[in-house]
C-alpha cells in the first residue's frame, strides 16, 4: 500500500502519472499529524524505504471523479512495507502507530469512511504464516473497530498477486476465506509486476486504485 511504483535500484523516477496529479480536495495526513495537500509518494515521510507511486491518489481522484459531492477526502497513510500480518497485531509499534494517526486524523474534523488494506507478501515466505494469515487478519480488524468504536466500519483488502516466498497461493487461500461483516476484497492478479517480480507496475497499482474505490463506493454511506 506504500508504494513502489516506479521504483528501480532503490530509487523513485519521479514520474507522476497524469491521472494521479494533485488536487486541492485531496489531502494527506502527514508525518507532523497535519494535513496537507496529497501527492505521492503518498507514504514518502511515512515509510522510512523508497517510495513511489501507489494506489492511494487513482482510488482518491475515482471516488471524486464518481461523487463529486462527496466532499475533501482525507487519506492518512500508515503502510510500512515488508511487514508481516504479525507485526501489526495490537499492541506492536506499527498498530500503535497507525492508531495514533488515525485518532489524530479525527481531532482535525471530519469522518472516518474506510480502511484500505494491502499487505501480504512477506507472509509468503514461511507456511505458517501463510496458513495462520486469516486469523491474524480477523482479528487485526476486530481490534481496530474495538478501539475506534466503530464495529461496522468498512475494510477493503486486496488478495496479493506475488511475493518473498512460495506461498503466494496459501496467502491467497486465506485472504478469500477471511469471514468478516463490512469486508470486501478486490484481487490484483495478474497486473504487471516490476522487474522485482514483487511489487506492481505503475499503472497495475493505478488499476488498484481504481478497484478500492469502486468496491469502497459499493459500501452504504457512513
């Protein structure tokens, strides 16, 4: 969800798409907890690795491009790359993190409307973790409606299409059985990967974009 689009060596091209330029109704939660004019990399004061282009400015600019009466959107950035399911169990660093942004987001005004999840490929690397991902994952969004009050906020994850190791297929298998209310998945296989056989294309995770927002406007408004 951070981000590599675009990425080569280690290193970003700079390149912004023209579907994914700036606009003053989208704006970016930041590092210093203040809102400010969204541009990607979205995650480039957020995730300490290389970002670039991501999923997070195409599902911004399609949901005002199909609801223009929908207001600011205001999206927070919280991904960190390379990080399993298990490092983001209640209590960890990253869900600690995460939830004092959110919280923060919310002080400024506004309504939470979602959570868009991607994440995955790390687990694919040992078997259990590939098996237990669904229970984590559940449980991962339990906490989190708990904490925020909010039992029936809405969550759209994306089924991994590769990564670190072999089991791509049984972090697949878990992501599908996931059984939660308010969750819907949208599936990236098959889009282009880059020349790391592990992260999406630019225009795969523009294609991403497009699918969190159109699963995310099937959601009753909030």
């Amino acid at each position: 969800m951070a981000g590599r689009g675009g990425i080569s060596y280690n290193k970003w091209d700079g390149v912004i798409p023209a579907e994914d330029k700036a606009d003053p109704q989208i704006l970016r939660f930041n590092s210093k907890l203040t809102w400010e004019e969204a541009h990607d990399p979205l995650h480039q004061d957020i995730d300490p690795k290389t970002c670039g282009v991501g999923p997070g400015m195409s599902f911004a600019k399609t949901i005002l491009a199909k609801d223009p009466c929908i207001g600011v959107i205001g999206l927070v950035p919280c991904a960190i790359g390379g990080t399993k399911i298990s490092e983001w169990a209640r209590g960890s660093k990253l869900y600690n993190d995460m939830m004092k942004r959110t919280k923060a987001a919310l002080k400024e005004g506004g309504t939470l409307r979602g959570l868009m999840w991607f994440q995955g490929e790390s687990d694919t690397s040992d078997l259990h973790d590939a098996e237990s991902y669904k229970i984590k994952f559940e449980q991962f969004i339990d906490d989190v409606r708990v904490e925020l009050q909010m039992p029936t906020l809405p969550v759209v994850q994306v089924l991994v299409t590769s990564g670190d190791g072999p089991y791509v297929e049984k972090v697949r298998e878990s992501q599908m059985a996931v059984k939660l209310p308010n969750l819907k998945s949208v599936d990236a296989w098959g889009l282009p990967l880059q020349g790391d056989n592990v992260h999406l294309t630019v225009d795969a995770q523009i294609k991403v974009g497009h699918m969190l927002a159109h699963a995310f406007l099937q959601f009753p408004s909030q």
